[in-house]
C-alpha cells in the first residue's frame, strides 16, 4: 500500500487576468492577492483528492496569507503546499511562494471534507 503525498507543487503563469489592474480596472500589473488565494486553494485542492473517499469534496473555510513580494505578468509563481495534519473532517496546510526572486507569500488554509449532497442541503436551507 502506498503512502498518501503529504506535498505538492503547481507551477502557473502570471497572465493580465491575474492582476490588480484586471480586478480594478487600474493598478499594476502584478499578481494581486486574491489570485494568490486562489492559487492555494487550487494547489490544495489538487493534493486533497488521495484523502477523499468517494462521493466527498472539499470547501475552504479559512485562509491565512502574506503577500510579501510582486510577480509582474509574464513571470512564473511556484506554489507549494504542505498538509500539515488531517483532523476528523478538517485538512490544515501550509503554503509558499516563489517565484524568480525568491520567496514571494506565504500563508496557511484550511478545507473541510464534505458531500456535495449535505453542502446542497445546507445551501437550500438558506433559500427557506
């Protein structure tokens, strides 16, 4: 039986829909922060799948990030993510970024595992 990853790295390219300037309309054109977050939740997402039985996903519930350095579009970004632990439902994993220059965010996030069919309930029960 072989062991689940407990690592994993995905490598994206900066592209103008990345950027503060996209999502304002001005600005620089960097990587902005909420693509950041939303290269760790995908990073995560990738590695949860060895730890889902069948039938379960996963949603974010929290996100903790440092974004300590620009990537300019054009530019490759490195995320690596690392489970940390695995608590009943609750998946905890830490996150760093790179790029050319070196280390550019860090951060943490957590996921929760769920049915797709309980997290339908539960969205209809705010419909009510």
């Amino acid at each position: 039986m072989s062991e689940k990853p407990t690592e994993f790295t995905k490598v994206w390219t900066v592209t103008e829909d990345m950027t503060a300037a996209h999502l304002r309309g001005k600005g620089a054109n960097i990587l902005s922060t909420p693509n950041m977050v939303s290269l760790m939740e995908r990073t995560c997402i990738e590695l949860c799948g060895a730890y889902l039985d069948e039938g379960m996903t996963t949603v974010g519930a929290e996100v903790h990030l440092k974004h300590l350095a620009p990537t300019p579009v054009g530019k490759e970004i490195t995320a690596h993510v690392t489970l940390r632990s695995v608590e009943r439902r609750k998946m905890w994993f830490d996150a760093e970024f790179t790029d050319e220059n070196g280390k550019c965010g860090e951060g943490s996030h957590l996921r929760i595992m769920v049915t797709p069919k309980k997290m339908a309930e539960k969205a209809a029960e705010k419909h009510d």
